[in-house]
C-alpha cells in the first residue's frame, strides 16, 4: 500500500488540530497558548494546501502562459504575521494573569483548593 501525497498532508493537518484542540482544553495557560499556536499552523497549512503547488509556473501573468496563484501565499504570510502578534499578546496576558492570581489555572483557582470547593 502506498500513501498518497494529499493523504499525507490531510493526516497531518488532522492531527495538528487535534493537537491543538486537546492542548487548548488543558487547565493550565502554557498548554493554552501552545494549543493555540497549534491550531493556527494547522489553518496556514490548510490554506496553503488548498492553493495548490504549480511546478515551473511564473508567478505573474504573461502572454499565452498560465500562471501560479499567488492568493494563498500572501494569505499565509499574513496570518503568520498576525499569528506572532496575536501569541505575543495571549502570552503577556497569562503572564499577567499569573502575577494577578497567583496561579497559571485557566480559571485562577488550583484543582482542590478551598477557593473550588466553596
């Protein structure tokens, strides 16, 4: 049995969000924000594979030629920009939110103590 290239690449987006969908169900905000990082490789990977790979196509038109679209690289390169802000900012606000509560719990109280059995 062979496997297929798509199959390969479907696997593995599946498999990273499911990654990043159980890490982001944690308690803790360290594995949040991995799940969250996770989930967005995930996405840049799945527009990148849905615009398709052309081999030995100029990326701009010219006469009688066809040519790569470059839509989806440009869509990545954007979210990846956007992903690294958007991780910097979730990460100084659980950085913060651990200064405030005194704990890195999802919901600023530990598994077991008086505060959850209240």
């Amino acid at each position: 049995m062979t496997l297929s290239l798509e199959f390969l690449v479907a696997s593995g987006i599946g498999w990273t969000t499911a990654c990043g969908i159980y890490l982001m169900l944690r308690g803790r905000t360290f594995p949040v924000v991995l799940g969250l990082t996770l989930l967005g490789y995930a996405v840049n990977v799945f527009i990148f594979a849905m615009g398709r790979l052309w081999i030995g196509m100029p990326p701009v038109l010219q006469k009688g030629a066809g040519a790569a679209d470059p839509l989806p690289q440009a869509l990545v390169l954007t979210a990846i920009v956007i992903g690294f802000a958007t991780t910097g900012l979730v990460i100084e606000m659980a950085l913060r939110s651990r200064h405030e509560s005194g704990s890195d719990h999802v919901d600023a109280a530990e598994p077991g103590s008086r505060e959850e059995q209240a």
